[in-house]
C-alpha cells in the first residue's frame, strides 16, 4: 500500500546504494508486489520509464479494481494484474445477500460495535459514517472478482491479507486540524477480516490463481489461518502459490510457516522489512527457493530504486554474488508464476512424507502376515 519514504539518506544516491541501479539488471528483476493504481500522479509515461523487468500491480479498494485493469493495459508486456479487497478496504463488505442488504447505518452499527457495550455502536461511528461507503454484498464483489480472473487468465488474486495495526481514517476535514489524529480508533474486526480473505481464496482456488497476502501484526492468526486452509481446503490449495509479502515475522514465524506449507513464498521490500534491525536475519531464515523481491510502492517512479535497494541488501545477507542473486530470483518468480497447470504436484512436507511412508509399511505388513510369511 501507498508508503511515504522518509528514510533520511534517500536524497543522496552516493548513500543510498552501494552501486548506481544498472538498467540491465533490473530488465533481469521483477517486482512480485507494486501499487501504481494507487499513484496519485501516475502517469503513462512515468510506468514505461520504469526498467524492472517484470511488475506485479496489485488492486486494494473496492474503487481501483478498474484503475489496476486500466494501468495493466498501459503496459501490456511484463505486467501481471492481482484483483482483489486488502483489510484497509474490507469494512465496507456485508455477508449478507443483495437482496438482504442492510442499511449503511445498520451495517456499521454491526461491524463497529461500542467496545464498553456491544449492544451499542463505536462513540466514534457517527463522525466517520457520512463518510463511509454504502456496504456492498460479498456475493456482489466476489461475481465482479471472479469475472475480472476470467477475463484476465493471467491475472491473479491480491492484495487480501490481515491487519491489527490499521485504524479507519479520520475524515479530511477532522484530519486537516493539526490537533487530530490523522486515523481513527476504528478498526474492523479481525474475524471480517479472516472471512473476507477466505471467500476471496476460495475464488482463487476455483480459477487457480495465486495470492499476494498482507498481514500485518497477526503472526499467530497468520499461522492458523493459513494451517486450516491446508487442512480444509486439499489440492485445491496446496495447487496455488501464496507469496507473503513484506513478511514482518520472525525468522522463527517463517521457518514455522517453512516447514508447514511447501506452497508458501516470501517477498521483500527494504521501505518495510528492512525497517527491522532483524533484516538480515530474516532474509537467512528463507530458503533460497522461496525468496522474492518487491518494492511495495505507490510511487511508480521510484520502483526501480526501491527494487535496487533490496537487490543490494539480499547480496548483503546472503553474501551471493550480483550473478547468483539474479539467477536465484529469476528461477524462484518464473515458478511462483508458472501456470497452475504446468506445475509438479505439490510437494509434500516431511510430516506428510512421513506419515505415507508409514501407511505403505503398514500396507506391506499386512500383505505378508495374509501370505503366510
């Protein structure tokens, strides 16, 4: 999501990067996570200047699931568009049928529940209601997502996700004053959030695409989440590809995550991992296979500088070679977007593995206690 970079050191290169960002290399990268459609000053021009090689543009609000199709068709080579709600924007979803649809003040009330009274609406509802869309059924967004992966059959799902950490935005004319808090004390529940995403997977599944996933202060819903869709959902998701991008975690958190899901990758952009003194830890704690590189960033000027940025600091960490980590990302993003059919079977874990093999022993002692061995 849009990001203000006001790391102090950016406005000189000679600080900024260890080497000058080099065309050539970058026509070699991808970005798997960027935000254009959120680009208050895009422009054409300014997205074919860019020289990353290959840019995966994700969607956020309900309002710029037509501005990424719009950006993608800009650009048609090289672009990758990912349709989809992120929890910033999911308030605004109702579970309930078209034909069922509350009221935009019934809707809020619900969702924004008193925390002293849940019988009572949030004391901060009424200021921020006028300003709230009216809600929308999921069946009536899920339709539009579906059509949109349909018309698009390289078009995956993104950014959906989990946050803690977000708060509804004040309205302009509460934020304008100096006084104010820029956000609110509003923040959706954590369960609609969870919905949102698995109706949002489900679909995924259905069309078998992958998925860009925000989480941000959730580790441990995170985790389960992510565990009861391997155990609820089958093939059907160890089939997809899940990036997690600008992982926040632990190293622990993703050797956890590692171990788990053989379907799972990790993206990374310095502006927000790079952020934690824990870094370079973290980027030792991925297995090479799984590793990405993204710039998360609206500003689509400046995404070939933050790509360098993370280019840089992977050989930092890794002590690879410029050869070695371009060969290494280029391998990893040619997998992680090859067509769900033109994949292997999903690999399985060593649990799994473990487990199979014991059922076949089982198998086989049976067979020779029946033939008289």
């Amino acid at each position: 999501m849009p990001w203000n970079d006001t790391r102090p050191w950016l406005k000189d290169p000679a600080t900024r990067f260890q080497s000058p960002p080099d065309p050539a290399v970058l026509a070699q990268l991808h970005d798997a996570h960027c935000h254009p459609s959120d680009d208050d000053r895009y422009s054409v021009e300014t997205l074919g200047a860019v020289r990353t090689g290959h840019l995966c543009i994700m969607s956020s609000s309900l309002q710029n699931q037509a501005t990424t199709e719009a950006v993608c068709q800009d650009r048609r080579e090289s672009v990758t568009p990912f349709f989809g709600l992120h929890p910033w924007f999911c308030h605004a979803i109702s579970f309930e049928p078209p034909d069922r649809l509350p009221t935009k003040e019934a809707h809020y009330r619900s969702l924004f529940p008193s925390p002293s009274n849940p019988d009572t609406p949030h004391p901060s509802l009424d200021l921020l209601l006028p300003t709230f869309p009216d809600p929308v059924s999921i069946d009536t967004f899920i339709y539009e997502l579906s059509s949109r992966l349909e018309q698009y059959p390289a078009a995956q799902v993104g950014e959906i996700g989990l946050d803690k950490a977000f708060r509804i935005p004040n309205p302009p004319h509460i934020a304008a004053d100096k006084s104010n808090p820029k956000h609110s004390d509003l923040a959706t529940p954590i369960s609609h959030q969870i919905r949102m995403v698995e109706a949002q997977v489900d679909v995924a599944i259905r069309y078998g695409r992958n998925i860009s996933l925000h989480s941000v202060r959730t580790p441990q819903e995170t985790v389960e989440m992510l565990q009861r869709f391997k155990d609820d959902k089958g093939d059907g998701w160890a089939k997809l590809h899940v990036c997690l991008h600008s992982f926040g975690g632990s190293a622990e958190s993703s050797k956890q995550i590692q171990r788990a899901h053989p379907n799972a990758f990790f993206s990374f952009a310095t502006i927000i991992s790079g952020r934690s003194p824990a870094f370079n830890k973290l980027l030792r704690a991925i297995e090479p296979h799984r590793l990405l590189m993204e710039s998360d960033f609206s500003d689509t000027s400046e995404i070939d500088h933050q790509i360098w940025e993370v280019f840089e600091e992977i050989q930092t960490a890794l002590d690879w070679t410029a050869e070695k980590t371009i060969e290494t990302l280029q391998t990893n993003f040619r997998r992680f977007m090859t067509p769900i059919e033109e994949r292997p079977p999903p690999k399985k874990t060593s649990r799994e593995r473990r487990a199979e093999q014991k059922r076949r022993d089982l198998y086989v002692s049976d067979d020779e206690s029946d033939a008289g061995f």
